[in-house]
C-alpha cells in the first residue's frame, strides 16, 4: 500500500512538472511597464546576490580564519559602536537607492487617467465577464472547449494534445496595440484575481468594491493568465486571454461583434 501511494504522488508530482513551463525568471512583457518592472525585479535580485556573497564569504573566511584549532586568541570585546553604525547605515543607504526607482514605478502603475479604452472586468465562479464601457460590447469568457472536454474525469482526451490546455478561452479580451487601457475590476460573487504575468498586472476582484490597473501593450500578440485567488472548486478553469491587435483590426473586430468603434484606432495610432 505504502509502495503503491509513494508511486502514484511520485507520478503525479512527474506529471505537474512535465506540464510546467519551466520558468526560471519573471517575464520581462509586453509593456514599458513590465519591461520597468521586471528591470526592478532583476536589480533586487543582483544587490540581494552581491550582499549574500558578501556576508557569507565573510562569515567562511572568519570560521576558517578565526578557527580555535589554528591557535588564534579570542577577542576581549563585547560589541563594537562603529560595526553597528556601519551595518545600519549601509543597509539604509541600499534600501533608499532601491525605493525611489521603485516608488516612481508603482506611481505610474496607478495612473489610470486619461484612458483610450475602459473594460469593466467581472469575475463570476468560473468566468470572466468583460464590458467595453464606449464601444457598446459586453461578452462572457469562459475555458474553452478542448480544454474543458480533457479536464473532465474519466476523459479519454490526452491534454497534452490540446493547444494551450487550461490557458485558453472562447472568447478572449480584445485591445489595440499602442492604447492606454484601463481594466475596472470588480467581483460578482467571491473574491477573484485577475492576473497577466505579461502586463506585470495582478489585482483582486471584489464583490462590491471596483479597483482600477492599466496597461499599454506595446507589441501585438497573444498574453495569457489566470486567476490568482482561491474562489472555490473550479478556481483552476478560468483564464485569461489578451489578443492585442492592430487598431484597424479592433474598429473591424468591434464591428464584427456588435460593438461600435469611437474613434478607439485614432487614439492608439
């Protein structure tokens, strides 16, 4: 039993991995804003390095030094005031060259103004409700169907044989390249995410509460993401798809879908 149970975790475990897409880094994205953000990410990354290499190879040096068998008299004193200005004072230092870059980052991050388009952005167990507030269009964005049909129990579909399994949706988000989007979140039920690793955006969808993200994709393409909160069984089953197009596409994709264009393709030009 115990050979059977530690068998099947180790396949499972197997499993999740060969399905992972292994990642080592955060992506750098689509935007200037991910691009500011993942740049942040990697000079955090870098100080941490150099102070770990830093404080490690000191206390190596010192054990190996300093070592009792090498005959080296143990020192007298209890504390030193100069070491505990310095250690307090240079951390200080790195802290305040870090926080400005960082604080200019999360101000741009919360300017919503000014916007060319705005998407009410509703999370429902499981789905995602997108509502484009000028253009007159409103749609629901569920899993789609290979996926859906694979993730069933008892289902004879390989999903490693489906394009995008889990990451795709029937109908994805729609923008223009080049325009200030501005995404309204809000929840109908139970506290979502909504969360685009590509667009460095990740902000909750609350019942009765509407925050506000935005981005400006600066590359046409496909971005993909997924809810980020805990909502409940089917939490797994509701991504996210940006479809960033050219704007003469979105004006025919609008039209196409019932909505109407305002002038949307002259603002990201």
């Amino acid at each position: 039993m115990i050979r059977k149970s530690l068998t099947g975790l180790i396949g499972l475990v197997w499993a999740g991995g060969a399905s992972a897409d292994w990642a080592l880094n955060m992506p750098q994205g689509v935007t200037d804003l991910s691009q500011e953000t993942y740049d942040l990410h990697m000079m955090g990354f870098w100080v941490c390095t150099v102070i770990g290499v830093l404080v490690f190879g000191v206390m190596i040096f010192s054990l190996i030094k300093h070592r009792k068998t090498s005959g080296v008299a143990p020192a007298k004193f209890s504390h030193s005031t100069s070491a505990e200005v310095t250690w307090t004072i240079i951390p200080v230092i790195i802290l305040v060259a870090m926080c400005i870059p960082a604080a200019k980052t999360m101000i741009k991050l919360e300017d919503t103004r000014n916007p060319d388009i705005s998407i009410v952005v509703t999370g429902y167990q499981w789905r995602w409700h997108y509502a484009y507030q000028d253009q007159d269009l409103a749609f629901y964005s569920s899993l789609a169907r290979p996926s859906l049909e694979a993730r069933q129990l008892g289902s004879t579909i390989d999903p490693y044989s489906v394009d995008n399994y889990l990451l795709e949706v029937d109908r994805p988000m729609v923008v223009p390249v080049g325009a200030k989007v501005r995404v309204l979140l809000t929840s109908n039920d139970v506290i979502h995410a909504w969360w685009v690793p590509e667009l460095a955006l990740k902000k909750d969808a609350i019942p009765g509460m509407v925050n506000e993200i935005w981005f400006r994709a600066e590359h046409t393409g496909t971005v993909r993401g997924q809810c980020a909160e805990l909502c409940g069984k089917d939490h797994g089953y509701m991504p996210i798809v940006v479809e960033v197009v050219e704007p003469d596409e979105f004006d025919k994709w609008l039209t196409a879908n019932g909505g109407t264009p305002k002038a949307v393709a002259a603002a990201a030009k």
